[in-house]
C-alpha cells in the first residue's frame, strides 16, 4: 500500500497534468482527505469533455483509480488510529489512581492518537487554566511554549467562544485556520504557534472539568483527529471516574477499619475496667456520687465545632474528610484536634476517639 505522502503526491502531479491536457485547474489541498473533492470535480469535467478528446480517457482513468485509493487508504487509516487508540486506552484501565491517571494523560494522547503535542487544561467554574503539555520534541518553542502555561494567568471563559461552545455542547472542536477563526484565544496561538488544531471537553460525571488540545507539526489536523481526540477524551473521563471512585472507597474502607480499631480498643477498656472492679474488696465499696451526664462534660470542656470534629474523628474520617464535611480548611481541621487533645488531656486521636465513645456511650445506658 502506499504511503499517505506518495498518494497526496500523485494527487497533486494529477491536478496539474489535468490543468496542462484539459484546463481544468483546480487547487491543491493541504491534506490527503482533502483531495476527494477535487478528484470528483476533475472525474465530472473529463466525462463531458472525453466525446470531443477521447485522449483524455487516460487521464479520467487515473483521476478515478486515485479517487477510489485515497478513500480506501483514509478508511484504513482510520481503522488503523482506532486500533492504536484502543491498545493506548488499555494501558490506562490499568491505572486506579486518578492522579497517576492525570500525570499519563498527555503523553497517552500522543503516543496512541497521533499527534505531535497536546496540552490538557483545568476548567473550574467559569475559569480556564492551562495546566501540563507533551511533545515528541523539546525544541525552543516548545519550552517557551511550557513557559507560557506555567506564567498564564487563569482565562476567562466568558468571552471565549470555541472553548464556551466545547462548555456548552460537550463536542470536540476542529479549527483549521486559527488566525482567522475569531473564536480562537490568540495568547495561545501565539504561544504554541498553531496553525492548526483539535480540542476535547473532559467529562466525568457528565461535567466539563478540563480541555484537551492537540496538534500535528507535519500536517494539518482534519476531521478524523477531531474524532479520534473526541473518543479518547470520552473515554479517558470514564477512566478518571471509575479511578476517582476507587479512591473513595479505598479511604472509606480504612476509615471503617480505623473505626472497628477504635471501638475494639474501648470494648477492651470496658472488659478491663469490669475486672479491676470485681477485683476490689467488698469493705472498699463506698456509695459514690452520681456521675454527671457525658454529653454536658463534653460540652462543657469543648466547643461546638469541636465537638463536631471530635464526632467525625470517631467515625475514622481523616483531616481532609473533616474539612470537606465542615466546609473548613485542613489546617483549621489540626488546629481542632490539637485543642481536642489538650482539652481531653489525652496523647492522642486514638484516645480522644476511646474517650468519645466510653462517653457517648454512658449516655445511652451502655
């Protein structure tokens, strides 16, 4: 089969033979997919003209042997960058972290898409934040290229109209001619000096959170790497999901074992505190006043948000878990824990947690 570079050269050396025999001039496309049109113009033009220069019978013959090739060779193509892009997605189902996921991302669009560079961005809110790039090349450009994301201010997305419409309908994007394409960010075209380009919304859970971008040094992009960037964007945010979730119930999985781990220390606490009672002498009995109730000891030692971080502490949540549940910053979360200890005159997490619980638990009749 013949390579993509010698068919979009035999189209362009057809088109000129058939400006020179029939005067059918015609523009040369950039692309190889680009030729299927003006093959199918020059085959219409030497069918009307063959009755008078049956000479040119040769020239249809070819015009249309190239037409069928091209086509043959383009769905081949695609089958083929398919087939590459499943065998890049294996590899990442095999990642269950979602940073490590992030982290491969660029390289993985390259490798299995077919591009010369990519660069994946963050979208929170409103705002868009370039973020990491890969090349198959470090030349200057590109390091100016990755200086540019590192010193980016965050981009609004108000007044951007690709990256707005990507937001809006959730499609992958084709500019073929971003400096006359007006819903181009031209900092970026500066930056990255594209003359062409795809680009992909990240989708998990159905959200926008990210951009894809990518192009190819060698040739323009054209419809086939807007799908196949599409098909991995698509792809990869089920990915992010599915390692995102399994995160989630790696941290609830420990959180219940740290909990089982501190009810399990209370429990021998209680066993323990029940035999050294049945150890004391008889005569050593005495009436002993009434306790007071646990909850107002607790409320009277700690405030209310530490008393609310205290009951999360006791449910196994980490510092980070308690800051989402409270809507608080983790250093604000230490800072509790810190006065919990002191205020408990405890060691540690484990015994404020025992001690929460002998307490809460005296309260029910336990």
């Amino acid at each position: 089969m013949r390579t993509e570079a010698e068919l979009a050269e035999r189209g362009r050396a057809l088109l000129r033979e058939a400006a020179a025999a029939a005067g059918s001039a015609l523009p040369e496309p950039a692309g190889l997919a680009g030729f299927d049109e003006p093959l199918t113009v020059l085959v219409a033009a030497l069918r009307e003209q063959l009755p008078e220069a049956p000479q040119l019978a040769v020239l249809l013959a070819d015009a249309q042997d190239l037409r069928y090739e091209i086509r043959e060779w383009l769905d081949g193509q695609r089958t083929r960058r398919l087939d590459a892009l499943d065998d890049g997605l294996a590899q990442l189902r095999k990642v269950s972290d979602p940073d490590s996921l992030l982290a491969r991302a660029c390289e993985a669009v390259v490798r299995s898409c077919g591009f010369d560079r990519v660069m994946l961005s963050k979208v929170e809110g409103s705002l868009w934040r370039p973020w990491k790039s890969f090349a198959v090349t470090d030349a200057d450009p590109e390091r100016a290229f990755r200086e540019w994301m590192r010193t980016v201010p965050e981009i609004r997305l108000d007044n951007l109209v690709l990256e707005t419409e990507m937001v809006r309908r959730r499609e992958a994007a084709l500019v073929t001619d971003p400096r006359g394409d007006p819903r181009v960010y031209q900092p970026l075209l500066r930056a990255s000096g594209l003359n062409s380009y795809v680009a992909a919304p990240l989708m998990p859970t159905g959200r926008v959170i990210g951009f894809l971008h990518a192009d190819c040094e060698s040739r323009p992009v054209a419809e086939l790497d807007r799908d196949i960037l599409g098909a991995f964007a698509d792809a990869f945010g089920r990915l992010f999901e599915r390692a995102v979730l399994l995160r989630r119930l790696r941290e609830q999985r420990e959180q219940v074992r740290e909990a089982m781990r501190t009810v399990e220390a209370v429990l021998d606490d209680l066993a323990s505190a029940e035999i050294e009672l049945a150890a004391r002498p008889l005569h050593s009995l005495r009436p002993a006043p009434a306790p007071a109730r646990s909850s107002a000891t607790l409320e009277a030692l700690l405030t209310g948000r530490e008393l609310e971080v205290l009951a999360l502490m006791a449910t196994g949540a980490t510092n980070s878990r308690i800051a989402d549940e409270l809507v608080i910053a983790d250093g604000t979360v230490k800072s509790h824990v810190k006065r919990i200890l002191r205020k408990l005159c405890v060691e540690n997490r484990a015994e404020a947690i025992s001690r929460y619980l002998r307490l809460t638990m005296g309260d029910r009749g336990l």
